[in-house]
C-alpha cells in the first residue's frame, strides 16, 4: 500500500476519529481534540496534494487491496451503516413533522434496499476510491479551510450550548466530504451524500430555536429529494448498465449511454443542484443562515455546496454526448448567476449578501460545465476552487464581526475599519480577489465568458451578474472602510483563533493567485485529459494563462502593488493637511444610508421569476433523456 | 510577444492624456461655441491641472488617496493593455477594478455628496458594463478573436449598432448630459469628486483621462485598413466624430435621473448591440445572402 493511498484514507477515517472523540470530550479536552485533529487533517490533506502533485500522476486508484482490513467488512459496514443512516432521516423528518421529508426518506430507502436486494447486498467493488485532480482540489480544500473553519470555531462557539455534538458533525462532514469525492462506487457516493445531508441538518439546527428548527427541516426536505435523484440515477445505473462504478460508466461510450441512459446525468445534475443550492432549489441555503456563522463558513466554503456542484462536474463527459441536455443545464446556471447577482442587491443582511453570491457563483461553475467545452471547465474548477477559499475566509469575518459587534446588517457596519482594522483588510481581500483581477477567480470569470461565446445569450446574462457584483461587493466594502477624520479606535485585541485561520487563508488567496499559471497549466488541463477532453489549447485565454511569459497578469499584479505603495510611501499626512468633508457649510456628522434597490419587493418578484424559469429548466433536464430516446 | 511594441505602448500611454487633455479642450471650446460664447484655449485643461498640481496638499483620510491611487494605475493599465494589444476581456476586467476603486475610494469618506456620487456611480456601471462586453463580442464575432490589436477589418460596416451602443457609453464614461448621474455638479457637488482637492484631484482628472482615452481608443478599433496612413486618418476622424456627436447630445439635453440612466442604457443600449450581434451572426452563417 501506497502512502499516498493511506493518505487519501485518512482523510475520510481521521475526521471521522475527530468526531468520536469531540462528541464526548468535556470543554477543557475538547479544545485540545479540535487543535490536534484540525492540524493532523491539515497536515495530511497537505502532504497528500505535496505528493499528488510531485508524483504528476493521472489519478491514484484505491482498489481493495489497499483499504487496510478486507473489502467485506468495508461493504457490510458501509451497506449497514447506510441503512441505520436513512431510518435516523426518516425519524429526523417525522420528528420534524415534514411529510415531505418522510415520504422522500421512504421513497430512499425503497431504491436503494430494493436495488440491493435485486443486485445483491454485499457485493465488493472493483475499485472503491480514485483519487484524480478534480477529488484532489475537493479534497485538499474541504481537509485545510474545513479544519481552519473548526479551529475558528473553538472561540466563536464558546459559552454556547451542545458544543460536543456541535464539533461531532463539524468533523463527521469533514470525513464524510472527503469519502464523497473520493467514492469511486456509486452506492457508497451515495452514503456519503446522506451522511453530510445528517450533518447538515444537525448544524443548521444547532440553536433550536423555531427558525432553526423551521431551516433545518427545509434543508432536510430539499437535500433529502435530491438524494431521492441520486438514488435513482445510481440505481438505474446499476440496472440498467450492471455497474455501479463511475470510472466504468464513464468509459462506456456514447452508442450505449446516448438515449434512455442521459437519465443518469440528469437525476445526478439535478441531485447536484440541490445540494448546490441553484434556483430552484436555492431556499434551503438561505434559511440556512441562521446557523452559528462557522457553519455557514463550512456549508458555503468546503462542503455541502461543493459536493453538488462536483456531481455536476463529473458528469460533465456524459452530458456532453447530448448537447441539449447539456446547454439546458448551463442556462439554469447562468439564469442562477445573473439573478441570484441581483438578488444580493437588495439585502442588507451580510450573510444573505454571501448567501446569495455563493449560489450565483455555484451557478457560474454549473454554467461552465453545460458549455462542455475544455476551456469552459477549466473555468469551472478555478471558480470552483477560488471561490470556496474566498468565500470562507469571508464568512468568518463575517463570524467575528458578528460575534464583536453583534451584527450582521451592512448599515451597522459603517466604520468597521475603525474598530477592526484586522478584519476589515480582510474582507476588502476576499471581497477583490472575489470580482477583480489578478487573483483567481478573475481567471475563471475570464475563462468563462470566453467560454459562453459559445452561447451568447449567456454572455449576456454573465455581463449582467458580473456588474451587478462589483456593485454589491463595493456597496459593502464601501460601507466598512468609510471613515471620519477620527483616530482609530481598536476594539480591543483579536482572539487567535480569529486571526490565525483568517491569516493562513489570506495568504493562501494571495499564493494561489500568483500561482494561477502554474495550476493552469500543469494541474488543469491534465485534469480535463483525463476525463477525456482534449487540451483547452486554442481558447485564448486558456493559452494566455498557461504561458509562462505571464505578463498580462502579472502586469495587473505589478500595477496594483504600485498603486498601493506609492501613495503609502509617498503621501504623508499630517494634522494640518486634513480637510473636513463638505456638508453645506453645517456642522454635524454626516449620516448615510446604503442603497437597496427596492428591498424585499424586488427580492419577492425576481426570486419568483428566476425560481419559475429554472424550475422548468430542471423538469426539462429531466425530460431531455426522454426525446434524446424518441427522437 | 514583441518587447519593442511594449516599449512603444508604454510611451503612447505616457502621452495619451496629453491627447485627451487636447481633445477636452477643443470640447470647451466647441460647447463655448454652441453657447455663443468664446470659450478658453484648447491647451486650458493642461493648465487646469498644472495648477491642480502645484497646489498644497488636503485631504480627508488616507485610504482615499490609497483608493484613489489604485484607480489611477488601474487606468493606465487598461490602456496600456489595450495598446499593447491584449485581451479584451482581461481590459474589461481592469477597467472593472478601476471604477471599483474610484468607487471605493468615495466611500471611504463620509461625506454625503460623495457616497451619494458613488452609488450611483456604482448603477452606471451596472448600466454600461453588459454593453461594453456586448460590443467586445461584436469585435469578436467579426475578428474571431478577442485581441485588442487593431486589425484590417472596417469594424464600423459590420458594426454600426454596437457603434451607437458606444456612444451611449462614452457619454457615461466622459460624464456627459444627460447621463453626468454621478457627477451631477448641479444636483451633488460633484458626487463621487466633491472630497478631493488640489493635487488629489489632479490625480483623480488624470484617471478620468486615461479612462476617456480607453474609451476613444475602442471607438478607433471601429475603424481599419490595410493602409496605415489611410487606418491612422480614419480612426483619428471616427474619434471626432464621436466627440462631436457626444458634445451635440451634452448641449442639447438635461440630465436624467440616475434610474432612467439605467433603464436607457440597459434596454436600448443592449437591444442595440444584441440586434447587431444577431445580423452579423446571421450573415457570417449564411442566414442573410450577402453579396
């Protein structure tokens, strides 16, 4: 056995351990279990990409002979496990009184006990786990900004009740993530899957408090018939094809899946959007809101929503054996991006801000994946991975303002650069290396709308979304940084646990920038050749960013230092070069408003028609197979 | 990539707000005239900012300097980009970060007039972005790429609606009537503008020119021919010509509100460019005969 492997292995078992051990640690041990196994995920979840990427291997097969104990006890105890999974939902839905819920829990367990039945329980894979690039980005993501996010936890969840369950499924969904994207065996995707739907549901109930309770059973119903869809799709799979595995179904060509097989595609597409919260689907995730802020960190960032959007891009290759499909889906997304953009200009709420800009960047990737081109998935893992890493450090300094100054309204924040200097460098980081260039998701947003000349009325609907977050994006940092003449008055020290995982992952925003050639060109578009595509040479912009020459970004780098150190350096300021702002020749402090463009109404209108169109959108995914057969 | 051309659109971007300074000033003139009124020298907006220049330093908190600053290079950046013959859309991408920071950098004082001035600068560019990146597809619908350097093709012909979608954007971006929204000196002192003062504000004005020359600099992609000299007249003359239609329209409306600047810009601007994509698609595919 590899180390590589065992790596990969521990990634899914040393979460997991995390989670025995948090759950019934007294306060004092517990702290100490989250350091220890936040540092040993990290630790293997680095090495393990070290060693990927030194290695430059196409992917790294996990077969039977290298999970450690006999296949059988793997087999039997996930099958076991599995089923003790879906009655626990089904109590969690009936306990919640949603019939929706149960019904979907029941429809699950039909398939999948009646698939077994019919495949046979206990059969062994051929190969159970892959580790390729695209499980790598999940996992290395999910393993160092999922662990940060439970050390920042430590502090922001103390005096809070429950906190050994609290940290049991913070880890659980760390393990159980992991298992996902590594799962080569459809059946145990699917375990995985529920398993991070469980832990999901108990962080968004955490507070038991109604709202709570009422976002933790809508989340329960949505992911729940989304696992009904993944179900299905790896159940029909099985009977229709004999194979349970994705590397096999992934290799059967077009003469066999083209026709009645797109089904398989569509239910996993469509299972993906809900985990991956796009429109229709979106509800849960904002309700999801009123979880402690590091679950919201952990859901937007390194779990929940990444595993949708990763379904959706390992069907990538099937879904381009039927361009309709195909198209159809990158409409949804692209709808999703644009009014999902429009959608956070009307909130004042910072978290449903965030809310909204991590389903329209989801929707962005799901875009890419329907433009099926290789460049266009180029797009789709860089948006993929940069936003996850943005998007969690801005959602715990979310978390610490939230926790210092007990606020999530944009309005309250005025002066934030004041009162937490720290915090505010922060979020103007995450908030540029969210929309502007040089850093990283600017690539991707490049890639993209070169990609959607394919289809231009997308490139219509990303010219829109992507003006409409630069304004909400600038509205806010605009908010925070906007200062009196006053000294800063520091609102007293910052715990370490706030700015230790803050500043890692800042400075990993910044290296994974300047090294965006690099994971163009050696890690990106190997990845797309071994899902079989061929090289996004060809699209300029994937050109220009796998060059080494490298001039165009780093012209921008080179101009924006320049734009930040000279006026540093150059323009000192003292007492008397200080002006007062114009009020009219008054003497007061001026008041200001932001602006929100018509505020809940619009909110209702436009969710309403976004949620109508891509609701149709997804029905036609799903009967797409369908004519595909017929006609 | 040929490092002599880099050399060369370096100088061109060292010298290019000279040559909109020039362009302002025979825009003072041209509006003077139009009012029956003599108007100052053409070389007057130079004059302005020496002045602006040698005056003493005042200003409200430093991260507005900073702010301002970061717009400024960003600026020069887009056009040197621009002339050095880059991606477009990298260019749009930058110019995206530079109306970001001007926009920052208004908030980042508390003053009404300006954070007033910077939302709606904000909304003019929701307004103006889709359209810009419509017409950047039109350049590459007809050059099948996305590459700033100027090519043989008579863009105008094959172009003409997304020609007048520029129009509407070069009145937003040189602050013109009826679309001044952010600026509004009438209505909001000078919106995003009203807190800088002295060598700040010759900082910001040269910002302001160096996105003006952009701007030109994508009309003149309107215009191409194998003949430099021919190319080099053509493009100086479609540049008037846009001024002129820009200062036509400056002298002969009120300003709109900020909302209806938006709703224009966004319907018709749009319709424009998407209509002109549609034909030139439908020709190049053989939908429309062409002769």
């Amino acid at each position: 056995m590899q180390l590589i492997e065992t790596l990969a292995l521990l990634t899914i078992l040393l979460p997991t351990l995390g989670a025995l051990l948090a759950y019934p640690a007294g306060d004092k041990a517990r702290k100490w279990v989250v350091l220890a196994f936040a540092a040993a995920i990290i630790l293997v979840g680095g090495v393990m990409t070290l060693m990927f990427l030194y290695e430059g291997e196409g992917a790294v097969d996990i077969g039977n002979d290298s999970l450690g104990v006999d296949v059988a006890a793997w087999v039997w105890g996930i099958t076991a496990l599995d089923i003790v999974l879906m009655i626990v939902l089904l109590y969690l839905g009936a306990r919640s009184r949603s019939l929706i819920a149960v019904v979907a829990a029941i429809l699950q367990m039909v398939i999948v006990v009646g698939f077994e039945a019919w495949h046979g329980f206990g059969k062994a894979p051929e190969l159970p786990f892959v580790l390729d690039r695209l499980a790598l980005v999940l996992v290395a993501v999910c393993c160092i900004i999922g662990s940060l996010i439970a050390v920042f936890a430590v502090h922001y969840m103390e005096g809070r009740q429950k906190k050994g369950r609290f940290f049991a499924f913070v880890f659980l969904f760390l393990g159980a993530m992991n298992g996902a994207v590594l799962s080569n065996e459809l059946l145990w995707l699917f375990f995985f899957w529920e398993v991070t739907t469980l832990c999901s549901y108990y962080l968004i109930f955490h507070d038991e408090t109604d709202e709570a309770k009422a976002s933790a059973r809508l989340a329960l119903e949505i992911t729940l018939w989304g696992g009904v869809a993944l179900a299905a799709g790896i159940a029909y799979a099985g009977w229709k094809f004999g194979t349970l595995e994705m590397d096999v179904l992934m290799g059967m060509g077009s003469d066999k899946l083209l026709g009645l097989g797109l089904v398989i595609p569509a239910l996993l597409v469509v299972g993906g959007m809900t985990k991956a919260a796009q429109v229709p689907f979106q509800s849960w995730l904002l309700g999801a809101m009123v979880a402690p802020t590091p679950v919201s960190a952990l859901l937007h960032s390194s779990t929940m929503v990444n595993l949708g959007v990763y379904a959706i891009i390992r069907m990538a290759p099937l879904l381009k054996l039927y361009l309709p499909l195909s198209y159809t889906v990158a409409l949804a997304g692209g709808i999703t991006f644009a009014a999902t953009a429009g959608l956070a200009l009307t909130q004042n709420n910072v978290k449903r801000v965030l809310a909204y800009s991590t389903i329209g960047n989801l929707g962005l990737v799901v875009m890419c994946v329907g433009i099926n081109t290789p460049a266009s998935l180029v797009a789709a893992v860089f948006i993929l991975l940069f936003h996850a890493v943005s998007k969690g450090m801005l959602f715990l300094s979310v978390g610490v303002i939230d926790h210092e100054l007990k606020t999530k309204d944009i309005e309250e924040m005025g002066g934030l650069s004041e009162k937490m200097p720290f915090v505010t460098m922060i979020i103007v980081l995450g908030s540029v290396s969210m929309m502007l260039p040089p850093f990283g998701l600017f690539a991707g947003k490049w890639l993209s709308v070169e990609a959607a000349t394919q289809m231009p009325m997308l490139l219509l609907l990303l010219g829109v979304g992507s003006a409409a977050t630069v304004l909400y994006y600038t509205k806010w940092v605009g908010r925070i940084i906007s200062r009196t003449q006053a000294t800063p008055k520091p609102a007293g020290p910052l715990s370490p646990y706030y700015k230790v995982p803050l500043g890692a992952i800042a400075a990993g925003i910044i290296m994974l920038s300047i090294l965006t050639p690099f994971f163009a060109h050696s890690f990106a578009f190997p990845m797309l050749e071994g899902m079989g595509y061929g090289s996004p040479h060809g699209s300029a912009a994937a050109d220009l960013l796998a060059t080494n020459s490298y001039i165009w970004i780093g012209a921008v780098f080179l101009f924006m230092a320049a734009g930040l150190a000279l006026p540093i350096a150059l323009v000192a300021v003292k007492e008397k070069d200080k002006a007062k702002v114009y009020t009219c020749g008054e003497d007061m402090e001026p008041q200001v408003a932001g602006h929100y463009f018509g505020g809940e109404r619009t909110e209702m209108t436009v969710t309403d028609l976004a949620v109508s169109v891509c609701a149709g959108l997804a029905i036609a995914i799903m009967l797409l197979p369908y004519i595909a057969e017929v006609f | 990539m040929d490092y002599l051309w880099l050399v060369i659109a370096t100088i061109i971007t060292v010298i290019a707000p000279f040559a909109v300074a020039v362009l302002a000033g025979i825009d003072r003139r041209i509006t003077a005239r139009m009012q029956n009124r003599v108007g100052p020298p053409i070389l007057q907006p130079i004059y302005d900012l020496m002045k602006l220049l040698s005056k003493t330093k005042m200003l409200i908190n430093k991260g507005q300097i900073i702010l301002a600053t970061l717009y400024v290079t960003m600026s020069i950046l887009a056009l040197w980009m621009f002339i050095a013959g880059a991606d477009l859309l990298i260019i749009f991408f930058v110019l995206s970060a530079a109306a970001a920071f001007y926009t920052l950098a208004a908030y980042a004082v508390l003053s009404p007039f300006s954070q007033i001035g910077a939302t709606r600068e904000l909304i003019q560019v929701i307004a103006y972005e889709p359209v810009v990146l419509m017409v950047f597809f039109g350049v590459y619908l007809v050059n099948g790429s996305f590459s700033s350097a100027a090519t043989d093709d008579m863009l105008i012909l094959w172009l003409p609606l997304m020609f007048a979608a520029m129009i509407l954007v070069l009145l937003v971006k040189l602050q013109k009537s009826p679309y001044d929204v952010a600026e509004a000196h009438t209505e909001i002192v000078g919106g995003p503008e009203v807190e800088y003062s002295g060598k700040f504000l010759g900082l910001v004005k040269v910002g302001h020119w160096y996105e003006a020359a952009l701007a030109f600099a994508v009309i003149s992609l309107f215009f191409g021919s194998p003949n430099i000299y021919v190319a080099f007249a053509g493009k100086l003359l479609l540049v008037f010509l846009a001024l002129f239609i820009v200062i036509l329209v400056d002298n002969s409306t009120a300003r709109l509100r900020y909302g209806q600047m938006a709703r224009v810009v966004l319907t018709y601007g749009l319709a424009l460019t998407v209509v002109n994509a549609l034909v030139v698609w439908a020709v190049q595919e053989g939908v429309i005969p062409w002769p």
